[in-house]
C-alpha cells in the first residue's frame, strides 16, 4: 500500500518571543533566583531555549510571603464576582495568545502542534472560564454554610500537560479565593512563565500567583514551607507518597493526582473502526505522557488477530517528526532520562517473553525520540503490564469473559481511568461499575471537560480535579462527605459515529 507524502507544514515560531533568561514571578514582578539556573532545551532538536532561574529556600519564603499577603490583604476579602471577572479575563488573554502559548508548549514540551493548539490550549481557557462562573456560587452550591478559602496553596505540576496543569490548579484555587504558589517541571517551565506575563497583562493583584522554578528540591521546600495551607501535587506516585508522608500530621489538605495504566477493554461486538482510532488516541496521544493512557489494552479473544492487525497498519501511517508540523502525530518524547525509562522497560518486557513491534519510521538525528510499539502476548505479572512506562507503548492481553475482564483490568496498583468499548449500553455500565477507577470512557477514550471530575483511586492518589469536586478540595466546606462524593467514578460516552 502506498501513502500519500505530506509536504512539511511546519508552525512559525515567529509569533513567540522568548527572553533569553527567565527569573521567578514573585508578588507580580519577575526577579533572579538564588539558586543555580538551568538550561531548558527543546527535547526535538537539543537546542537551548532559555535560561531558567531556581528558587532556593529564602525564594521559596518570598514566594508564599507574598502569597499570604495578597490573601490577607485582597484576594481573601474580594467578591466571589470579582474574583471571577479575574479570571474571565486571563481565559481571554488565553485565547487571545492561544497561538503563541501552543507554540511555546509543543517547542518545550516536544508534543505535536496540533495536539497543543487543538486540545491543551483550548482546554486551558475553558479550565478558566469555567472556574470562573464557580466564583460567585460557593455559597449556592451544596459546599455546605459560607464556605471558606483554604489561605496560600502550594502546586507543583508535571511536564506532561504543562499549561493544563497549572490551569487545573490555578483556577479552582483563585475561584475559590485562595492565593497560589505554583512550580513547574524543571523541563517545561515555559508556558508557566508565559502564563505569568498574562498574570500581569490581567492586572491581577500582586502575589495571587506565584510562580516558581526549579527541579525536586524547590518543590520540597515549597511542600513543606509551615505556611502554606493545602498542597496540590501531580506527578509520580513516589513522589507523592512522599509528599503524603511529608505533610501527614500538618494542617494542610492535600490533593494528590499520580501515575496510572489503564486498562482499555475491547469487546467482540466493538465497533472496530471507532475502537481502532480509540485504542491509538488512548496510548499515543501526547506520546503516551498521559497519567491516564489507555496503556494496557484488553481485547477479546475472539478479535484479537483482528485487532492487532489493523492497529499495525493504522500505526504504520502514524508520522513521528518535528513537533511544529502541522502534520506530525508522534512528538518527541521530553527528556532523555525519559527516553532511557521507556527504552529500559521495552527492554525488559522483550526479556520477560512479550513480543515486540515498533512501527517502522525515520527516527530524526538529534533529540528524543521513541517510535510506536505494540507488545503482543504480554501476561499480567510483566513488568510492561504493572508499571507505568509513560510512553508510546502499548501492552496487549486477552480474555474470554466479561468477569475475565474485569480481574485482569482492576489487577493493578493503580486506579485512574479505564475505556470500554462495547455495542451494548448495559454491558458498559454492568462493567463500569465493577472498575476500580475514577474515570471511565465508553466508546472513547481521553476527552477531558473541565465539569467532570478527573481523579484515581488507589495508589493513583486521592482528590478530584475538576467540576464541583475540584473546587471543593480548595474549601473549608462543612458539607456532608456524602454531599460531596456523589459521584464514584464518571462516565463520559462517545457518541457511536
Ligand atoms: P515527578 O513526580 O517526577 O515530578 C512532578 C513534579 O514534582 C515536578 O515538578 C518535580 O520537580 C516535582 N518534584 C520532584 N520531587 C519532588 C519532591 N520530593 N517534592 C515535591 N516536588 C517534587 O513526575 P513527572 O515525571 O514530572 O510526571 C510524570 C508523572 O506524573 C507520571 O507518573 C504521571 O502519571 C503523573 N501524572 C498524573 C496526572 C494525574 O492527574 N493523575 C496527570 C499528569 C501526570
């Protein structure tokens, strides 16, 4: 079969104007960090972007001191409406910059334009507008009598989603009316920094958000620093554990969103087309950097030939390349110490019996790349089918029964999301309910809207981001848990196409 070539379409990078050095976002200014500064590349090319500051401790105090100054002092005291009108305006600016941000995002982070300018951007404003109208309705919204902001909140984020991220934080957390302290990844502090320049542009009062940068070690003292109230954290399950042991027996309320590997369950009445497109979206989006990847794909025996078939040949006409191209679907992936993770555990699946594919592709010169790979006769004791390869790998197993199924999907450590695909609307909610995991796709996989409540169970952590339930892990709320936990796990169905 042959292939339509594609031209190159890459993005201009004409629109982004990067500084060549870029200090911490304290009280409203930026300002040089006590710490060592460090190099950001783009994980494409290797080439220096800019040079990024670190927070050191008397940084770190800065930072949360101007964050509990401007709580005490304005966002504290400020209308729930006003707060809102903040924050409609940096999702505008958002929009207005959306562009640039996509830019930034995908020459930092190494994923495709397409999926920067068309699924992180956009979703970044709605994350705003939405908290936004949540602003003036605390009070009205079964959060329980007067519910009240936390204080100062200290967010660290992945390098996953980077923008996303911060906006799945920053935003309830204004909405609610607390003050932030936000640390990026130390490979993707970009957009964050960017993000901080339409903090200005948006007038917002200074010290309500403060960014900073830095690798683990900031992110530590931020964590521990006594005066900070809640702690929100996205990253691996290790280290939020450790932030968990670190902050139990303190005052602070602590949300921790980490690692997952989802199971996406094929069954033989499947609308395969859809199921195809699904199961590629589910592992190779964003290069498999996805907490909630649909990484360990269940699929009935009866098809499985079918089905492995026909993702070889729809993974075949994938094109892995520069992520500013419009037409790439494969990206870099963001760091070498990444690249090495991925490599380490495909190695060791193949050691452990599995068989291993890898679309073919031309893997460019420089930079991080890993191409495609399925595993075939993977079992559930592998290592490929238990720990998060954050990747674009995906693991094949089979089974025979629903009851089959669903063991071998809830056989993991992890509990976040999982996807489901089946003809039959009562066998999706007979196996939904069976699930342990907070996210659960019908006949789709990976659609995020910010009224859904997103979050894991097990060791996926604890807390929900988004909807109701994201602003109310910034409250002081004297509901009834049950008022609180209405929703076990959400559902969200594709519309059969
Ligand atoms: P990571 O845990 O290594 O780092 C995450 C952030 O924590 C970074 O900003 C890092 O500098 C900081 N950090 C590192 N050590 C710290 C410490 N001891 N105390 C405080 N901060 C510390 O994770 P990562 O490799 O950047 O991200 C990948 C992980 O994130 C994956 O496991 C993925 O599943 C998870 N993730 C989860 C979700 C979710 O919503 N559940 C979303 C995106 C990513």
């Amino acid at each position: 079969m042959s292939f339509l070539e594609y031209a190159p379409a890459p993005e201009s990078q004409a629109i982004l104007n990067l500084r060549s050095e870029y200090g911490l976002f304290i009280d409203g200014e930026f300002r040089e960090g006590h710490g060592t500064p460090f190099a950001s590349i783009s994980p494409a090319t290797e080439k220096h972007l800019t040079t990024i500051s670190t927070a050191d401790g008397a940084d770190v105090d800065a930072a949360v001191a101007a964050a509990r100054r401007a709580y005490d002092r304005t966002w504290s005291r400020m209308s729930g409406a006003d707060r809102g009108k903040y924050l409609f305006r940096i999702a505008r600016l958002v929009q207005e910059r959306s562009r640039e941000l996509a830019v930034a995002e995908s020459l930092d982070n190494g994923k495709p334009i397409k999926e920067s300018r068309d699924v992180d951007v956009p979703l970044v404003a709605a994350w705003f507008f939405y908290y936004a109208g949540w602003a003036d309705k605390l009070d009205h919204a079964g959060l329980g009598a007067n519910p009240a902001s936390l204080g100062v909140a200290a967010q660290v984020i992945p390098w996953n989603f980077p923008l996303l991220m911060l906006a799945w934080k920053i935003a309830p957390a204004l909405a609610a009316g607390n003050t932030v302290v936000l640390k990026p990844a130390e490979t993707t502090s970009l957009t964050a920094l960017l993000f901080a320049e339409i903090v200005q542009q948006a007038d917002l009062p200074p010290g309500v958000v403060n960014i900073i940068t830095g690798a683990g070690a900031t992110g530590v003292a931020l964590v521990g620093h006594d005066d900070v109230d809640a702690v929100a954290f996205t990253g691996s399950t290790p280290v939020g554990r450790a932030i968990a042991k670190s902050v139990a027996g303190t005052h602070k309320k602590v949300t921790l969103e980490l690692g997952g590997k989802a199971a996406n369950i094929v069954f033989d009445d499947a609308p395969i087309d859809q199921a195809i497109e699904g199961i590629v979206n589910g592992i190779f989006f964003n290069q498999g950097h996805v907490c909630c990847a649909g990484s360990r794909l269940l699929v009935q025996e009866s098809i499985h030939d079918e089905v492995v078939d026909r993702l070889k040949s729809r993974l075949s006409t994938l094109r892995l390349g520069d992520p500013l191209d419009k037409n790439t679907d494969i990206g870099a992936i963001n760091s070498s110490a990444q690249l090495d993770r991925i490599r380490a555990l495909s190695d060791i699946g193949e050691a452990e019996g599995a068989e291993r594919w890898t679309a073919e592709c031309t893997i460019p010169e420089n930079g991080f790349w890993f191409a495609p790979t399925i595993f075939t006769n993977v079992s559930t004791s592998h290592r490929i089918a238990q720990e998060e390869v954050f990747g674009p790998v995906l693991s094949v197993l089979t089974f025979r029964t629903p009851a089959e199924a669903i063991a071998k999907a809830n056989n993991t450590p992890f509990g976040l999301s999982a996807g489901i695909w089946s003809d039959k609307g009562s066998r999706i909610l007979a196996v939904a309910d069976k699930l342990r995991a907070g996210v659960i796709w019908a006949n789709t996989f990976n659609r995020f809207d910010p009224a859904s409540p997103f979050g894991g169970y097990k060791e996926s952590g604890y807390g929900r981001e988004g909807g109701r339930h994201g602003i109310a892990s910034y409250l002081k709320t004297a509901a009834p848990a049950a008022a609180l936990e209405p929703t076990r796990k959400s559902v969200t169905k594709g519309a059969a196409k």
